[in-house]
C-alpha cells in the first residue's frame, strides 16, 4: 500500500514517500526512490500505478526544465502545480486507441498517479500542492495519499502547528511513519524523507526497517 | 457512490432587494475522507457576476478556467462586461457541448443585470437551464437546501437580513449532510459593494 505524505514548516516543506516496489504480492525491492527532484527547488512525490508514476513525473520534470531553458527562468511552485494539473486533466478526457491488437477503438487514458508536490520560492516561501488522479488541485498545509492517509492524516492533524521548526517535523514524521507501520496491515518497511528550503532540494534521511539484502557471500 | 458526490459540495444562492447572495460550504473531501476545509468553490467572473461551481472538483476548476478564458476574449472583443444571463447561456452551451461526456459539475450563477436587477440561475450538468425569482440550490446538500431556503426565505430582503438567511440556510443543510460543510463562504453583493465572509459551523 503506497504512502506518501507531506507538510508545510518554517521556511521549508517536506514530502515523506514509502520506498517499496510492489508487483500483486512480491516486493521487488525495497528502497525505490518516490520522490522526484523537479528542479533546485521543487519536489513532487506520487503514488500509483508504477509505470504511470515514474513517466509522468519524468515527463512534468523534463517540461519543468524546458520551461527554464526557454525562458531563463524557474517556474513557481504554484506554475508547475497547474501544469500538472493541467496535463492530468487533459489526460483525463482524451482518448487514446485501445490497447487491443486490430481493434481502432479509442478510450480515455488516465494517468493513474496522486501526487503531493512540495516548493520553495523566493519572497513566496514554502508551499504545498495535493494533485490527486483525476486532477484535482488545493494548496495545502498538510497533504497525504492512500491507505497511509487515514493514519498519517490523523497524526498530522493532532500534532501539525505552522511553523514548525524541522526538528518539530521530523518528530511528527516519525509518529506518523510508527503509526503507519504498526497499524497498516500491509505496512511498508522502508520510507525516504526529502525537503526543499531557500537552499534548494534534497534528500533528508531514510527510515528502514528492512535492508535490501546484498549478495550473499 | 455516484461521481457527483465524490468531493461532496453545497451551494445556494438568494435574491434579495436589489442585491444577492452566493453561499458555499467549503470541504474538499475524497468520499469519506476530508481533505480540505477551506476549498474555494465561488468564484467572480466580474464585480457584478459570481458563479458557483458543485460536484466534481476537477470539472469545477477545468470549467471555471475555460469560462474566465471565454469571458476574457468577451470583454477583449465587446469591451465590457457580460450580463448574467448571457453567460448563463455560455455557461448552458459549454456544458452541452459535453453532451455525451459531461462535466460532472452543476453551476450556480447570480448576478446583478440591467439596471441592477438581481438575476440567479441553476443548471444541471448538461446545460438544463433553471430560472428562478427567489433562489437556487446544488450540491449534495440540495434536498436539505430546498426545504431550509423555501421555510427561511421572503422577498425583498435588504442586505444584512439576506445574508443572515442565507447562512442559516446553509449551516442547517450542511450539518445533516456528511459530504459538505466545515464552514461556509458567503457573498452578498449590492449594485455598490460585494461583501464576502467565512461562516463557522460545525467543523465536521
């Protein structure tokens, strides 16, 4: 069950994504990277379906970057939110032809990805967008997706202040990860903590609890 | 759950004397999860023209985006504002054109006309037009709605007295529907003046 959720601090926001790749009940490996650095200043965290996750937020990466070198500057945290939105909804409603060989029928191809984008801009401060699947967009304090919500939500909603210093967030991550892990009957082992602040985008820290196994000796 | 009450939404709107208000309650959820509690769902076309937008989130923002943009090229081509009932009908003609793959979407439209004169209207999601003289409902809310606005409402009601029945209208229809209300957001908007204020109801 994927999780992934975020948060708005004092000038910084954090997105927290599990890290397992699952295939109907085997978990491929367990420290896959949900988190997708759109530029110096921007994280966009999605859940959903794998292949759709992956393309999408590398296609919105890549116009992301086009955007800059055609125009020579970044674009806004709340730009790239709209952006998404926008390719999501056209998404949406377009048709594409059917997957079935021989048939020319056309159907709808969504992108089946939530995503929780999180940015830092000059004189704007942090920010945080939730995008779920069928493109609907709200700038958020707090954001979460799937099972994970119910909890991480909840967590949230008790212990979030604005404002919060990164210590004071981390320590709500991690309640809200403990909670995750020992409430979610099908708990993800493994989580990746990433922020964005004025000094730019990074990865924060791991939380694991079940290490990749390495060759055997 | 049918698509309409996917995100969960209430809107009314009141003609009052010489003036009108548009309410909206102000969740976002996700079927029983609540996302959101400051979710805007009124939005001003121009200082005389509001127009509210229930049912599905993402047809509710896709569609007020593509009407600003129709309303833009309006006022660049004929050099001034549109009157409500003409852009009701756009807004019916847009939502046709989806005919067979609708907007899950019901608007509410309200503004001031010629000389002032307070205009409402509803529509359902395939541009069904519904004019009325005393006020209009959508949204998940809606049967709660008609029954409060029907008992509540008299006519010619001036400002203040308008706004106060539309709140009530309101908050008593969202507390007994699960998918709206954590607040509510109100207009009144006089041929001088648009007010705007958060209503705080039960937050759940």
């Amino acid at each position: 069950m994927e999780c992934v959720f975020g948060m708005v601090g004092k000038e910084f926001a954090l997105v927290v994504a599990d890290s397992s790749a699952v295939h109907s009940i085997l978990v491929h490996k367990s420290n896959e990277d949900k988190i997708m650095l759109l530029d110096s200043h921007k994280l966009m965290g999605a859940s959903g379906e794998p292949g759709d996750r992956a393309q999408f937020t590398e296609y919105v990466q890549k116009n992301v970057a086009l955007y800059h070198f055609r125009n020579g500057i970044p674009l806004t945290t709340a730009a790239a939110a709209n952006f998404t939105r926008g390719e999501l909804a056209t998404a949406l409603r377009k048709e594409a032809e059917k997957k079935e060989k021989g048939q020319n029928e056309m159907e709808p191809n969504p992108y089946s990805v939530n995503i929780v984008l999180a940015g830092y801009d000059k004189g704007i401060g942090p920010s945080l967008y939730y995008i779920d699947y069928i493109a609907t967009l709200h700038k958020v304090d707090k954001a979460a997706f799937g099972y994970g919500s119910y909890f991480s939500l909840a967590m949230m909603d008790r212990h979030y202040r604005k404002d919060m210093s990164v210590e004071e967030a981390i320590e709500l991550v991690d309640k809200c990860i403990i909670e995750i892990r020992s409430r979610l009957v099908v708990a993800p082992p493994n989580f990746v903590i990433k922020i964005v602040d004025k000094d730019g985008a990074r990865e924060y820290a791991w939380r694991e609890s079940v290490k990749d196994a390495l060759s055997v000796a | 759950m049918s698509i309409f009450e996917y995100n969960g939404s209430a809107l009314v709107a009141m003609v009052g004397k010489n003036c009108f208000a548009i309410a909206s309650d102000r969740r976002l959820g996700v079927q029983l999860q609540t996302v959101a509690t400051d979710f805007q769902r009124i939005f001003k076309i121009h200082d005389k023209l509001f127009v509210g937008l229930s049912g599905l989130a993402t047809d509710a923002q896709t569609l007020y985006q593509r009407l600003v943009f129709r309303h833009k090229l309006y006022q660049l081509r004929e050099e001034r504002d549109m009157k409500p009932e003409t852009f009701a009908s756009l807004v019916s003609a847009i939502l046709y054109e989806k005919r067979f793959g609708p907007y899950f979407c019901q608007p509410v439209i309200a503004g001031l006309g010629d000389e002032d004169k307070p205009f409402i209207c509803t529509m359902d999601s395939i541009g069904a037009k519904e004019l009325a003289k005393d006020f209009v409902v959508a949204g998940t809310a809606s049967e709660s709605l008609y029954g409060a606005c029907e008992s509540m409402f008299k006519p010619d009601m001036e400002p203040e007295e308008l706004f106060e029945t539309i709140s009530q209208a309101l908050l008593s229809s969202v507390d007994r529907d699960c998918l709206s209300g954590w607040g509510g957001h109100v207009y009144v908007v006089t041929p001088t003046e648009v007010t705007e204020r958060i209503l705080k109801g039960r937050m759940d």
